[in-house]
C-alpha cells in the first residue's frame, strides 16, 4: 500500500505540475502586460499634458527663394519686363516645367525611403531563438526528484537538485538574460508543487 501512495504521489508531482507551471507563466504573463499598458498610458499621458508638444515652427525661407521678383528693391518698376533666366534643370521636369518631385511652393518633396544602392542587401530575418530547451522534461524530473527527497526524508538531496539545474543552465541565463525569470519562476513552481504534493501524501497516507 505504501508502493502505491508513493508512486501516485510521483505521477501527480511529476507530470500535474506542468499544467499548474504553465498557468503560472500565463499569470506572470498577464500581470506584465497590465504592468506595460499602464506604463505606456501614463507616458501618453504625461505627453499630452506637456505644453511644449503644441509649439509650432513656421517656415523661415524669404519670398525670394519662392522664384517671385522682389518689387520693393527693384529700382524702375517698368523695367521688369520678363522673368529672370532660369537654368533648365538636370534632372526631369514634370509639365508645368519644374522639377520632378518639387511641390507648388517650392518646397521638395522627398519619395518613399528605400534600399541604399551601395549597401548591402538585408538578408533574410534570423528564427527567433529558443530559450531555456528541454524544459519540460527537466520540469518533470526535478519535480519527481524533489518528491521522492521528501517521500523518503532526505529533503537536503534537493539543493542538489538545484545546484544541477543551475550549473546546466548556467552559460544559458548568462547570455539571455529574459531567460532569468522564466528560469526561477518555473523552478519556484515546480519545487512547490511537487513539495506539497510530497507532504500531502505523505502525512495523509504514509503516517
């Protein structure tokens, strides 16, 4: 009778846990995410009051930049009697005989933004990397090793536990730090878990 509270005890804190660690991750998930919108709602906020983000710049180029004669320096009226010369553009005109891409008031007016000629091409998008693999099944052995360290009295062997984990995951948390936080939170859960489930079983059951 004591095999089978035992093995029961393992299968619930080995393979339950990973359903309950998952609706942790979403927990975690969600309460950041609320976190992130209230943030970006205070700085929106913030920007609308700021007084400084209605400050408008007029246009500071003269008339004469326009291409209209200035008639309050010119010294005989009358002897304006055509347009000054203008030089015929490099480039192509469009039928009102002005630049391509050069608006009404003069003002230039710059196309759509793409790829730089002389640079290189921009190569495929790199597949997002997998952090922390092969955490379910560590998941699950952790939890059965933990349980069956409480099932059998010998609570110290779960520092090893931990130590092992840590020491593989090691070079990984160090170059992605976003994997910290999965890391201990899927640990955390997983020693409860099958902590108490262990505990349950075993002064419920095996007194």
């Amino acid at each position: 009778m004591t095999a089978l509270w035992v093995a029961v005890a393992l299968v619930v804190a080995g393979f339950a846990g990973w359903p309950v660690t998952a609706l942790v991750f979403k927990l975690a998930r969600t309460i950041d995410d609320k976190a992130d919108a209230a943030k970006a709602a205070e700085e929106a906020r913030r920007t609308e009051q700021d007084p400084s983000a209605d400050v408008t710049v007029d246009d500071p180029s003269p008339i004469a930049s326009r291409g209209e004669p200035d008639r309050a320096t010119s010294p005989d009226p009358d002897a304006v009697t055509a347009p000054d010369a203008v030089t015929a553009p490099d480039g192509p005109v469009d039928a009102a005989g002005r630049p391509a891409g050069q608006a009404v008031d003069g003002e230039l007016t710059a196309p759509a933004a793409g790829p730089a000629s002389g640079g290189p091409a921009a190569g495929p998008a790199l597949p997002s990397q997998r952090i922390l693999r092969g955490g379910a099944i560590i998941g699950v052995l952790e939890r059965l090793g933990v349980c069956l360290a409480i099932l059998t009295g010998q609570p110290v062997a779960i520092a090893y536990i931990v130590a092992i984990k840590g020491l593989g995951r090691f070079a990984e948390l160090k170059e992605t730090p976003v994997a910290a936080e999965r890391f201990i939170i899927g640990t955390l859960t997983s020693m409860l878990w099958a902590a108490g489930t262990a505990a349950a079983v075993k002064v419920l059951f095996l007194q």
